[in-house]
C-alpha cells in the first residue's frame, strides 16, 4: 500500500504483542497501549459527537430545501435591461431600480455562503465519520494493523487497486483515510455485519469452554451476574453507574446476586 497508507495511517495498533512465560498478553510500557474499556469510551464519545452533527446537518439541509408555500410566489428576477426599461417607461425610479438589482446581489450572495457552510458541513462530517469507523474496524480485527497477516495484506492489494483506479493515496492528502476505510471495508465487509459475527464467534467459542468441563469446572466458568444480562439491561446499568447510583459493576452484581437469591423477599425492577 502506497506510502503504507493502508496501515492506517495513524500507526494506532500494531506490531507483535508482548508475552510473558506464560503466554499471558503483557501491555507495553511505552504508553502506546490502552485499556479496550478506554478504547471504547473514546469511540463511543466520537461516535455521538457525529451524531450530533449528522442532525445539524439535517436541520441544514432542511431550512436550506424548504419549498415555498403553495401561495407564496417566488420572488421574479430583474435583469438590468429590465429594470432600465422600467426606469425609461417611469414606472419606477432610478433609485428603486438601483435597489432592486442591490437585494438580488445580496440575496445571491447569502445562497451561495449557505451552499458553501453547507458543503464545510458536510465535508467535516465525512471526515469525523472515516475515522470513527476506522477506530472500529480496528477495534473488530486488530490483524489489519500486523504486519504479515493475511487481512493486512487483502487490504494492501485493495488499496492498491483504488489507488491505481484514481482514488487518493498519499500520505498528506486527507482522502486517503477514505480510501483506507473502502479498501478494509471491500475486505471484512460493513462493520455491522462484522461486529455481529465476531459477537456470534465469541458465543459460540464460549460455549464450546464450559461446555466439555467437568461439573467444577463449569461452576468456575460460568458467567457473572453482569455477563448474563442482556445488551438492553447492560445499557441501563452502565448508565446508572455514570450517574453515580451505582459504584461499578461489582456493586452492580452484587445487588443481582441478592435479589435472585430464593426466597429474599426482593425482587431485581431495574433488570
């Protein structure tokens, strides 16, 4: 990939991961490193601030397309002939002629500033989202950032091929970061179709764990409280503990393990 643009071009994951003795991943010391749960904060937070732009934008596109009403002519256009002709007939003065061709060039000038903001918009927007996505695909298959993987070097051929098709693909061009994002998309597909499968993988992969364990091992490998609930109850917890109502997961879990206990008396509304 040209100037290895396809590495993502912010040099973000990569490389070989550390191990220790006994195979364990051992986070690097150099600060390169963070945890998935800050990881997945920053996207998130990335992922609503372009949410909100999206509606901006919307909000812009709509007062910019608004039709007129049905009895609401639109406003007929002088041409300086015209309005000369006017003046010469006296059917208006020079100076009302004057005026007339003044607010048509403002008014021109507004359409096209409106048309220009517009555009800023839109471009920014498209920018935000190629990087948030590309933080998630990173996320997915952090293989497309080590080198020698078979899906970094699918995705080389493929930015390659836009390149040679007359997409961006030097370094100090900003498109380039669109080309990156088609090339791993062409590869591993959208990244919600992604997301599900590496989601169902994870299921399966866990259930093939305790499924083949002895009795003892199946109790030592079985979910916690917090893993067994659904992505719905899970969005409804996390947002209490960034209220404060709960300390963290553990003070979470602990009131679930309570209120299932036979026979206590309580009962769990929140899940």
């Amino acid at each position: 990939m040209e100037n290895e643009g396809a590495q993502s071009g912010d040099g973000a994951t990569g490389g070989d991961q550390s191990k220790d003795g006994s195979g364990k991943f051992v986070p690097p010391s150099d600060g390169s490193w963070i945890p998935k749960v800050r990881h997945d904060e920053a996207v998130n937070a990335e992922r609503g601030r372009v949410a909100r732009l999206e509606a901006e934008l919307a909000a812009l596109r709509l007062a910019q397309q608004r039709q007129p009403e049905k009895d609401e002519e639109p406003a007929k256009r002088y041409t300086k002939a015209e309005l000369n002709a006017a003046v010469s007939s006296q059917t208006i003065t020079a100076d009302q002629a004057d005026e007339i061709w003044a607010k048509q060039i403002r008014e021109d000038a507004k359409r096209e500033v409106k048309a220009e903001v517009l555009g800023i918009v839109e471009a920014n927007l498209a920018q935000e989202r190629v990087g948030t996505d590309l933080e998630e695909y990173k996320r997915l298959a952090p293989e497309i950032m080590e080198d020698g993987s078979e899906t970094r070097q699918r995705v080389r051929e493929e930015f390659d091929y836009l390149v040679s098709m007359g997409h961006a693909g030097k370094v100090e061009d900003p498109k380039t970061l669109q080309t990156q994002l088609l090339a791993i998309r062409a590869v591993l597909g959208p990244i919600d179709k992604l997301r599900t499968a590496k989601s169902a993988r994870r299921d399966t992969e866990s259930h093939e764990e305790t499924g083949g364990a002895s009795a003892g091992g199946q109790r030592r490998q079985a979910k916690s409280a917090w893993d067994s609930l659904d992505k719905r109850q899970k969005d409804y917890y996390e947002a209490k503990i960034r209220d404060g109502m709960y300390k963290d997961k553990a003070a979470v879990e602990a009131e679930l393990k309570f209120s299932r206990k036979p026979h206590s008396g309580r009962t769990s509304a929140r899940a």
